[in-house]
C-alpha cells in the first residue's frame, strides 16, 4: 500500500489590522510550519500577495503544508508592512536560488537585516499555532496578533480557515483523484438519504431533507479528506437529490433549497468541464420532467390531494429559480426561456385534454339526438377545470411563475371549442323542427341550458386584461341560439295569451295586502311576466344586430298580454254600469279591485323593463343605441295605456267630489279679505282629508298618488277659473290671498316627500296660475316691458329664416343712437302679383322710456322681395336709457297698399345695450365704416294665447293696455 500524506490546508479571509502608522500600509504575509527549532526547509515557508494601501486587507488565498508530525508540528504566520526597497517578502521569493545549507544560513541573514533596516519592511503581528489543536473539523475563526517580545507594540486580527486532511496516495492526477472523491461523496449521500427515510413511518413524504450528525460528519470529513469544495458538495447533492425526486414523492421544497444553495456557492472556477456538464444535464432533465408533469397537472397535483399545492408550488419555485440564476445561465446558455416553455406546456397539455374529452364524449361521431348530451358533457368538464384553475391553479402559478394559468388555459379552450364545438353547435342549432309541440319545448329547453352553458364558460374569459381578450370573440356563441328563442317567442305567445283569458277566469280575491281589494289575475300574469323575463336573463344576450329584434319582439308579446289583460279589466268595468252608477259612496270594491290590479300589472312590467335596461328616457344616452330606439316605444306605449286607463277609472272619482270641491275652492277664493287664508282654506283642506284618507286605505301607492295628481290639477284648473278678470274686478289683494292658498295646498299635497313629487306639483297648470299671479302684480308698462324682453329672446332664438332676413348697422356716440336700414332678402310675398312693396319702421321700445322718440320710416322700395333701403337714422337719447335691458330698437317691416290698409311682413329686435358705444362709453365708433352688417330674421307672433297679452288685453278700463293689445293684433301668424 502506498503512503498516505497528510496536508494541512490554510485560506486566508480577511485581516483588520490596525496600524500605529500614520500612513496607510502596504500588507504581506508569511507563512511557516514548524515542528522544531531547527531552521525551515524553504517548502515551508509561504508568501501571500501584497495588499497595497489598506489596514482591511482581503486576501482569499489557499495554500497546503504536507506534514511530518501532527503532534509537534506547528504553525506559523507573520504580517509586514511592505517597503518599496528589498523587503521581507523580496527575500522570501529568492527562495529558489538558494544552495545548500550555508547558502539557507546566509539568506535567513539576509532576511534579518531585512527587517531590522530603517526603511525596510515593519514587522506588523503574528499568530502560533499547533497542530495537534486543530480539531478534525477544522477551524474558521479570528485570532488575535501577537507580537516577537513584551516590547513589540502590535494590533488588530486575522481570519483563517484551516483543516486538516489526509489522502492515500493512488498514483492518480489530482483531477482524477478528484473524481472519484465525488462519486463517493454522491454514494455516500445517497446511502445516508435511504437510511434516513427508511427509518421514517411516512416514507419519503415525510423526509425533510435532514440526516443525522453522525451522517453529516461523515459527509463533512470525506469532502475535507478529498479536497472537494463547497460548490462541488452543492451540485453533487443536487443530483441525489434530483435521483430520489424522480422515483418517490419527495418534498420538493428540499430540491428548491439545494438549488439556492448551489447559487448562493457559485463559482464557475470551482467547477471542472466535466463536473458543470453533468450540473448542466441534471438542470435539462429536471426542466423536462417538470414540463411534462405540467402538461398533464390533474394526475400530478390534483387539487384535491392535500400535498399537492405545496408541491407545485415548490417545483414552480424550483423553475423560476432557476431561470434567475447565475449558474443556469453559466451551465444552460442556450436554454433560458423557462417561463415560455411552462405556458407551452400548458397549451399542450389543455390540448391534449380537450382531445381525449372530445373522443370519450363522442365529439363528432355522436348521433344528432346525442348531440346536445356530447356537447353539454364537454362543456361541463372544461367549465370543472377552468374552476379549479381560477380557485386552486391560477395563484400559485402568478406568484411564483408570473403567469396566468387561467386566461392561458381559456385562451387555448376557446380555440379549441371554435374549432371542434361550434361546428357540432351548427348542427344542434340548425335541427328541423319535426317534433310535437311539448318535444319541441323540451328540446328548446336543451338548447337554452347548453346556451347557459357557453355563457358561463365565457363567463371566465370577462375577467380578462384588454390584451388578453385581443381576438377573442366570447359571445359568438350566442348566434347560434338566436333562432331558438326566436322560436321560443313564437311557441310561447299563444300560450301566454291563454294564460290571461285562464286567469282572468278564475280570478278571486287574495289577502296579500290588507285592507286592499286585490285579484289573483295580476299575481299570475306578472308570474308568467317573471318567468319569461328569467329565460331571457338567463340567456345573457349580448347587444349586437343579431339579437336587437330579439329585444322588441320580447317586449312586443310580453306588451301584448299587458293590454289584452288591461282591455279586459276596463271592459269589465264598463260593462258592469261603473260609469252610469250615480252611487253616494266615493270608492266601491269593483273601481278598486280594478285599479290595484292594473297598478300591480303596471309596476312589475316597468320594474322587468328597468331591469333589462330598456326603460330610461330617450333623452339619455343610452337611447342612442338603435334597438333601444325600437324598444322603448313599445315599453312606453305600454305603460303609458295602462296609466290612461287606470286615469280613466279614477275619473268617476273626481265627478262624485266636484260638488264639494268648486264649494270649497269658491270660499277660498271669495271669502272676506278680513278672513285669515289658514281659515279660508281650512274647508276645502278638512275636505281633500276626509276624502284621501279613504281612498289612501283601499287603493295600492301608485294609485292613490294618481288620486292625488287628479285632484291637484282640478283644483288649478278651478282656482285658474277665479282669477279670470271676466270673472269680476279683483284687488292685488285678491291675487296674494290666492298665491298664499296655493302655497298652503302644494305643501299639503307634497306631505313632506311622502305625497306628490316636485315635478309633479310645479306642472304647466301651476305655472300658468303663478304666471297669473305675477302678472296681476305688474303695471301696464311693467307687463309691456316684459314682453318685449320676451320677444327679444324669441330674436335670440330663432333658428330659421321663413320671413325673410333684414340687414342693419347701429352705433351710439354722444347721446346720438346712430341707425342704418341696408337692406332685406326674401321677404315674404304679400301682393297678388307674388312681390311686396316693403318699407321698414324704427322704434325705441318700451315707450315710457323712450317717451319723445317719434316712429321713423324708410321709403318704399316697389314691387320686390330683396329690397335695398341704404337708410340712415338718428335718435337724440341718452346713454342711461340704452342701458336699461328692457329697451329694445324694434325693426317692423310692412308692405304698403294703395288701397287697403299695410299688410305685416315682420318684426326684429335689437337690444340697445348690446349697440356698439353703450357699455364703452365715450367709444371710439363715429360712423358706420367698419361695423359689420347685423342680420335680423324677421319674426311673427304665433302665440295668439299668450299669457301678457291675455292679461293686458282684459284690462278694459286701460287705454295704454288696449292700444298696446290694437297694435299687436295684427302681428299674428294667419
């Protein structure tokens, strides 16, 4: 056998020496091994490199004694600071050009007057140490420096490692001696995990990756006695470790930390070819092994095994580890796209399920019969594992991945399904109807539960990212279903119809509100309204062109059963003498019977429509969509006859109260100035309780707020008819009494929120008696004034030219309004020849402002309809007057006649604060150079009725009032 030589291993790490020098030091090392006084052999003596301008130096060097003695062997280190002159560690290096044993005595000679120069190397600290102290585990550690006497001033520390080893000389090279140091340490690790688990109840799945100190010694001592490193340690016990993963179910949270360990040791240095080719090959196998255990995932980590998120979670970390590590990159160049690779697998894994399901289903060699069972089979498995994907899978994979195993796997089931569903789809869709009517049902039944089917697969790709739906079409689907509930509309309108006439046959009366007449005829139509509303909920159609007939042909049948279900209440009613019956009593069982059945019908139809988006106003902007344009009159025309009827009924109401109600509303008007208004109206209001409050006991909410719209508006309306001048002259204090009472009564009927709403209460009624009110309030000149602010605004808002258009320039300078008539285009014909003779009048209106403005005309321009006056005209005024926003400049055109009085051809307004001058004050215009043209369309009054002239006009005893009213008379539109 051959000798075993044993080593003594030296790294150093780190030195924190602190110098009494001034200047920063220059540091080297030497290195001896002593086992006796006698004088060193020169294969003793080590030398690190020099460290230049540091007290921290780091060396991170390695070096190895062979031993003659470990048990009087010693070790040996001094630290210099380094001159630029021949030094200590100079010397030391000479080493090899030393001869014989007076040639060793002369250099250590040398060597002595080295250190004992002035500007030589300064003797910096040392550290002894025996052998037979280094334990076989070696040591890692500090030591402080000591100095060669008591008088040696020195301080600070270094960092060594040292071990001890022993090695039988095999007569191989170091790289083989190397080798097979590692396959034993690979075997020796393998042994030791074996007995670890076998002595395990739970086998392998309980193993945490620890062995015992016993096993860890052995292990720790053999890589030491082979001089294998850290990082070889690592990769061998990650190849183990990976041997064991792939036979038994190993917790794979023990390969993802041998993995950071590997990391964390990395040095491409450390590592020969051969070793980083195999560290290489064993990450190539585990990527592999890991992406075929995640194509087919279910049989691996089934959700429902208690193991098995914490597996994948691990073998996902492992791949995620990886692609980040230096090493891979080192070891694996060319393979770095992991994360693309797992979505790869999974795509190819989906796919490979989805076939398999097709083929155990039937896919396309199943019967047309067993068609909808096939598809509804496969849709119900791919919905199974999109719902384990979103609630087990899809977490796990984002945080450890970054991917999104859901979407990926409905992106790729959504392909699929377009590819090998749809066309079976076609089939079941596209079915002649050769069945009886309840097999047709029950088959359109089918189609409806695979349609919600579909809807809830889609129902997965909603929650997707905008890039993530880009090219997918999640409601194609739909179209397929279309003209099966278009076939179902058709099937189920003459059943709905017969479901009115049979309710209404056996109509009684329920007990579900009390006190409140009500019949089962509205319970069970709003029951089938229900049920029909829910099947095409369920559907979840979404808007397109080939479900917006859908839409109103819905609401057409569902409107349909409404109003022959309506019809048959009021006929009913009718038939019954309801409206011929002169009876005491104010409310009878068959009026509220009718109405509470009606107001039921009512509510739950404009609830379904509000429910499906169908009932705002068309001013909204969803009624820009165009289906919703054909729906909503439907819905509207609905509701809106089933609210004239029930109006209609409550009528009869109104009749039997007018008495007692143009009583009370007449000693509200008439009664003594002297009388307070709370007592003057406390009669007509102890009369609408009494009244209410019964009709509030029998009738539903939306009835009884009708009963109070009735009696609100009847109410104005007679209140409108007291305030008529026909009707007797009146004070101002007539007018505030009734303004007061009218307050009095909105309050009421509002009831503090619980009655009539605001829009409700302040309706066109309401503003035309207040309009009175203000009215009455004002002077002739007030309400003259006002008017012409009306017009005015008319001016400002007249939007077309079908009079004709009257071109003019105005400007005011020193109290001097300046005016210029240009010229007309296409005024109105007003001779029988088909031309006009048009002149133009200038006024400044009101005239109690303008008091000494006179009229001024233009000439006549003959026989045209594009007339050019080129007029001017001046008016002295003052600038206050202008400024007042009552004052206007009316333009009148008329057409003269020789024989017959001037014919009215149309006015305009200007308001004189607006000309140029008034609000600048001194202006800067003094001519018309300059000013553009204004262009006035003419204008008539279409408004025979209107409220100003109405109240001016009665005003009889007025001379101002009657020749504003002869004057205006023939501006109206014929």
């Amino acid at each position: 056998m051959k000798q075993k030589n044993r080593h003594i291993f030296f790294i150093f790490d780190c030195v924190d020496i602190q110098s009494a020098l001034s200047s920063l030091t220059s540091t080297p090392v030497e290195i001896r091994r002593n086992s006796s006084g006698t004088q060193l052999p020169a294969k003793y003596i080590r030398a690190t490199s020099v460290k230049s301008a540091t007290l921290n130096p780091v060396w991170e060097e390695k070096f190895k004694f062979d031993l003659d003695d470990q048990n009087t062997d010693c070790f040996h280190l001094d630290i210099w600071d380094h001159d630029d002159e021949e030094s200590v560690i100079e010397a030391v290096g000479k080493l090899n050009q030393v001869k014989g044993v007076k040639g060793m005595r002369r250099f250590f000679k040398q060597i002595a007057q080295s250190a004992r120069g002035s500007d030589q190397d300064d003797f910096l600290g040392c550290i002894t140490l025996a052998v037979q102290d280094i334990p076989s585990t070696g040591l890692d550690t500090w030591y402080k420096l000591a100095g060669r006497s008591l008088r040696s001033q020195v301080q600070g520390s270094i960092h060594l490692k040292i071990w001890l080893s022993s090695r039988e000389d095999r007569g191989l090279s170091e790289e083989e001696d190397n080798k097979n140091e590692l396959q034993q340490q690979f075997h020796l690790y393998h042994i030791f995990i074996n007995h670890a688990i076998a002595n395990l109840k739970g086998g392998i799945s309980e193993w945490d990756g620890s062995l015992c100190q016993a096993a860890n010694t052995i292990l720790h001592q053999h890589a030491i006695q082979g001089d294998i490193n850290n990082l070889q340690v690592a990769t061998v016990h990650w190849r183990v470790l990976l041997s064991v993963a792939k036979g038994d179910n190993l917790d794979l949270e023990i390969l993802y930390s041998s993995l950071r360990t590997i990391e964390q040791r990395w040095d491409k240095s450390k590592l020969s070819k051969d070793e980083e080719a195999q560290l290489a090959a064993s990450f190539t196998s585990f990527i592999d092994d890991c992406l075929e255990k995640i194509k087919d995932l279910n049989t691996w980590f089934p959700h429902n095994r208690p193991s098995a998120k914490g597996n994948l979670e691990y073998m996902l970390r492992c791949l995620y580890q990886l692609s980040e590590m230096k090493t891979f990159s080192s070891c694996c160049p060319f393979n770095k796209e992991i994360r693309s690779d797992v979505i790869l697998a999974i795509k190819k894994g989906v796919t490979d399920r989805f076939r398999r399901l097709v083929i155990r289903a039937g896919g396309e060699e199943a019967d047309i019969k067993n068609r909808t069972g096939t598809v509804s089979l496969i849709l119900e498995e791919v919905i199974q594992d999109l719902d384990n994907a979103s609630c087990f899978y899809d977490k796990i994979f984002d945080s450890t991945m970054k991917v999104h195993y859901t979407a990926t796997i409905f992106k790729q089931l959504n392909r699929l399904i377009c590819e090998r569903v749809y066309p079976i789809l076609v089939d079941i869709c596209q079915e002649d109807d050769q069945e009886t009517e309840d097999e047709g049902f029950k088959t359109l039944i089918q189609q409806f539960q695979l349609c919600h089917e579909f809807r809830r697969f889609q129902g997965f790709g909603e929650g997707l990212s905008r890039v993530d739906k880009r090219g997918l079409n999640l409601n194609r689907f739909q179209e397929y279903f279309v003209p099966a509930f278009n076939l179902w509309l058709d099937k189920s309108k003459p059943k709905l119809l017969e479901r009115v006439y049979k309710c209404l046959e056996l109509d009684h009366c329920t007990t579900q509100y009390q006190d409140i007449k009500y019949t089962t005829s509205a319970i069970d139509l709003t029951a089938s309204i229900y049920q029909i509303k829910e099947v095409w909920t369920s559907m979840k159609f979404t808007k397109s062109e080939n479900t917006q007939f859908l839409e109103v042909k819905l609401f057409e049948v569902l409107s349909e059963a409404i109003v022959l279900y309506t019809d048959h209440i009021h006929n009913g009613l009718e038939e019954s003498g309801y409206y011929e019956q002169d009876t005491p009593t104010l409310i009878s069982d068959q009026m509220c019977t009718a109405v509470n059945n009606l107001e039921h019908v009512f509510k739950h139809f404009e609830c379904s429509a509000s429910e499906l988006g169908m009932s705002q106003p068309l001013s909204q902007e969803s009624s820009e969509r165009s289906d919703y344009v054909e729906i909503n009159p439907v819905i509207e025309q609905t509701l809106a006859y089933i609210d004239s009827t029930v109006y209609k009924i409550l009528s009869k109401i109104l009749i039997q109260m007018e008495a007692g109600l143009k009583k009370n509303v007449f000693h509200l008007a008439w009664s003594p100035d002297s009388l307070p208004i709370q007592e003057a109206i406390s009669p007509l209001i102890t009369f609408l309780t009494i009244h209410l409050t019964s009709l509030n006991g029998a009738l539903l909410a939306g009835n009884f707020r009708r009963c109070l719209v009735v009696l609100w508006q009847a109410i104005l309306e007679r209140l409108r008819e007291h305030t008529d001048p026909s009707t007797g002259e009146k004070t101002q204090l007539f007018y505030d009494r009734l303004h007061d009472g009218v307050q009095i009564l909105s309050e009421y009927f509002q009831c503090d929120g619980k009655g009539l709403k605001q829009e409700e209460i302040y309706n066109q009624s309401y503003a035309n008696i207040d309009m009175v009110f203000g009215h009455a309030k004002l002077s002739t000149d007030q309400l003259i004034a006002e008017y012409y602010k009306e017009r005015l605004n008319d001016q400002y808002n007249m939007g077309t030219q079908e009079f004709g258009v009257l071109s003019v320039r105005v400007y005011f300078r020193h109290d001097n309004l300046s005016i210029e008539i240009i010229s007309a285009k296409d005024v109105i014909p007003l001779d029988p020849n088909g031309l006009s003779d048009p002149y133009v009048t200038i006024e400044l209106l009101p005239k109690f402002v303008f008091p000494k403005c006179p009229e001024l005309v233009t000439a006549v321009q003959k026989a045209t309809l594009q007339p050019s006056f080129e007029e001017t005209f001046e008016f002295n005024i003052r600038r206050e007057q202008c400024r007042d926003h009552g004052s206007v400049i009316c333009f009148t055109l008329m057409d003269y006649d020789v024989l017959t009085a001037n014919d009215f051809g149309g006015e305009a307004f200007i308001s004189l604060s607006s000309v140029p001058g008034v609000e600048q004050g001194s202006s800067t215009v003094d001519n018309f150079h300059g000013l553009k043209p204004i262009h006035l369309p003419l204008m008539f009054q279409k408004n025979k009725e209107h409220p100003i002239l109405h109240t001016l006009e009665l005003r009889k005893n007025d001379k101002a009032a009657q020749e504003f009213i002869k004057k205006q008379k023939f501006r109206f539109q014929e």
